[in-house]
C-alpha cells in the first residue's frame, strides 16, 4: 500500500510541526503533494530542523501558537479545513516533566482535549492520529513487549501524562466521534533517532553535540535498553495509518496501534553509542557516577510488541538499526559540514526510505 499517494492534493493539519517528528513529517507530506497547515510553538531549541530546512516555506500555512489556546486553535483548524489532522505538539522530554510537570500535563493532557474539541467543531476533519509514546504503558521491566491492550501507567509527568493523553482519546473517540464518524485513532511509537534532533537529555542529540564540541558523552545508564527505530519508521506507521482511517473502513482502524522496531533492535544504551561510532569515529563517551546517582527514576527496560500494526495494517520496520544509526550519523556529519544543505539532506533520506533503498 503506498501511503504517499494518499495524501495528494488532501489538506492536513498538523499540531507540534516545529518540533523534530513534525518537521519530518511535514517534510514527508509536502513532498507527497499534500496541503499542510502546521500549528505549534516557535522551534524549542536553536539549531533546529524547522528553520535549518525551511520547512516553514513548504507548508501551505505555519501558525504559531499554544495547543492550549483552545479558541485560537478551534479557529486555526476551522480555517484551514483539513481532511486529517496528525497531532503531535507536546512536552516531550521525561526529564524536562520532573522540572516542570504542570505544564507537562497541561499540555500532554488538556491540549488533546482542545485538538479533539477543534476537530469535534470542524466538519471537513473525516480522521485524526494522536501521537503519545511507547512509554504510556505501566512499566513492569518485563522482558516482553506491550501490547496494546496492556494497562496504562506512568512513573514520572511525562509517561504518565501520556497514558492520560490515551484516556482522552479512548473517551473521545466513544462519547463524540465514533457517532459523527469522524476516525480518531493512537500511535505509540518507540525511541525514535534521525537527524535534526537537539532536543536536552536524549542520548542521539547529547551524542551530537559533545562529538561537534569535541568532548566526551556522559552517560548515566549505559544498560537501559530501549526500542530504537529512525524517525521515519513511526511516521512511515502514522501515514498508513492515517490512509486505513480516511478508507471506506476506516472505522474498524480507529484504535491505538503500537510501531517498534524490530526484537534485534530492542538494545541497550552502550550497544546503540557503540553502533553509532562506527559511522562516527569521532564520538566518545563515559559513564558519569555523579550523574547517575542524582537522576531522578527512569524505567531500565522498555520494548513493544507490533505485532497488531504489522497484521492490520500492512506495516513492517525498513531500516535495521544499524541503517538508521548510519543515516543519523551522515545527517549530522554533513550537516555540521554544510548547514545549508539539511533540507537536500533529508528529503535524500525520505527518498531513500519511501523507495525502500
């Protein structure tokens, strides 16, 4: 199923565009000839991949502002009439939760509800894909993949307020939506990598930015073992899903669907940096004891069971781990070399992966 072809001439809205997941897949969109209207904050962090690729000059319209704005949100969306909203505008940092975790619920819990409320008020929107995270699950260290029907939970904001972003959803999608027939649907995706992230405490951006600095990484569990995929493998999950929701039947997909990598590609923190360098000589890294005794709680082990994406929906992960600790590291060495050529860079990676090379 070619779930670019989909999106031709169809007119999406797509909440947190500014971030890294939303650049890329604006980026996606637009070059499948979609109509996209971005919302979201200004990019969180200097440098990023919104302003290095001008992706800003893609869109059909770029609207910044909160997703806790409910009026101006409810109205940016009336305006812009969309057929398929993606949302992915959020606080999306575990770390960032424990310094400031009202606003992380705020924005993780009540700005879905705004979304859901502006789709509910805007007629022309036939499905949504809300974007939470593998972490929405009640951790049990198990060896195991979740599932989707596995109990939700979170130790710190961030997962917590995630699982709390499902709810809404899940109740969304009964009370209102199922009976206007508009589609709502869930995405959890694993730890995604690429270029164009430079997000704080996320091991691919620190590893980037000491390797520029010529400095060593500091890590604090090198054992923690966690779904990797590249960027691309999740977004390439939301556009199929998005294609199954706008079908004939798109109500027999209006569900929570998990896209991970795959069991191989479930691996620990020190076996990911030791991949990466070998595309990436010049990265170092230590284990800081300092910092790993005053972090605050982080779940050890975490994997997803895709079983239910890769059965319903035709999805299977492209790139081995190793390919997208390759094309990360070639992001971000070239990119460093020629910062003028991110967008070249990474619609040379679309390509590559939408072409299955």
């Amino acid at each position: 199923m070619d779930a670019l072809a989909h999106y031709r001439g169809r007119r999406v809205f797509v909440t947190g565009h500014t971030g890294f997941k939303g650049a890329w897949l604006s980026m996606w969109l637009t070059r499948a000839g979609a109509k996209v209207t971005g919302y979201a904050l200004a990019p969180a962090t200097a440098p990023n991949l919104f302003t290095l690729a001008g992706v800003e000059r893609v869109l059909h319209a770029h609207r910044e502002a909160d997703i806790r704005n409910a009026a101006r949100l409810q109205e940016a969306m009336r305006v812009a009439e969309p057929e398929i909203v993606f949302h992915l505008a959020a606080q999306p940092l575990v770390r960032e939760s424990y310094r400031t975790p009202v606003d992380t619920w705020s924005t993780n819990v009540m700005g879905t509800v705004n979304v859901l409320e502006a789709v509910r008020a805007t007629p022309s929107v036939r499905a949504t894909v809300v974007i939470t995270t593998d972490k929405c699950y009640e951790n049990r260290e198990w060896l195991w993949g979740y599932r989707e029907t596995d109990p939700l939970g979170g130790h710190d904001p961030y997962s917590a307020s995630k699982a709390g972003a499902e709810l809404v959803v899940a109740s969304y999608r009964r009370s209102f939506l199922a009976e206007t027939g508009q589609h709502l649907a869930s995405a959890r995706a694993g730890n995604v990598i690429g270029g164009g992230d430079w997000s704080a405490d996320r091991l691919i951006p620190d590893a980037a930015r000491a390797a520029a600095a010529g400095q060593a990484l500091r890590i604090r569990h090198p054992e923690a073992t966690r779904p990797w995929q590249h960027v691309l493998e999740s977004l390439h999950g939301y556009l199929l899903l998005g294609t199954r929701l706008l079908g004939q039947d798109g109500h027999a997909f209006a569900d929570a669907f998990n896209f991970g990598p795959a069991a191989t590609d479930n691996r620990p923190v020190q076996a990911v940096l030791e991949g990466l360098q070998r595309h990436w000589p010049q990265l170092r890294w230590e284990l800081d004891a300092a910092m790993r005794a005053s972090a605050p709680h982080e779940a050890g082990y975490l994997y997803l069971d895709s079983s239910k994406a890769m059965r319903t929906l035709d999805w299977q992960p492209r790139w081995t781990l190793d390919r997208a600790l390759r094309e990360t590291a070639d992001w971000y060495r070239q990119v460093q070399a020629s910062p003028d050529q991110a967008r070249a860079i990474t619609e040379a990676q679309i390509e590559a992966f939408a072409s299955g090379r």
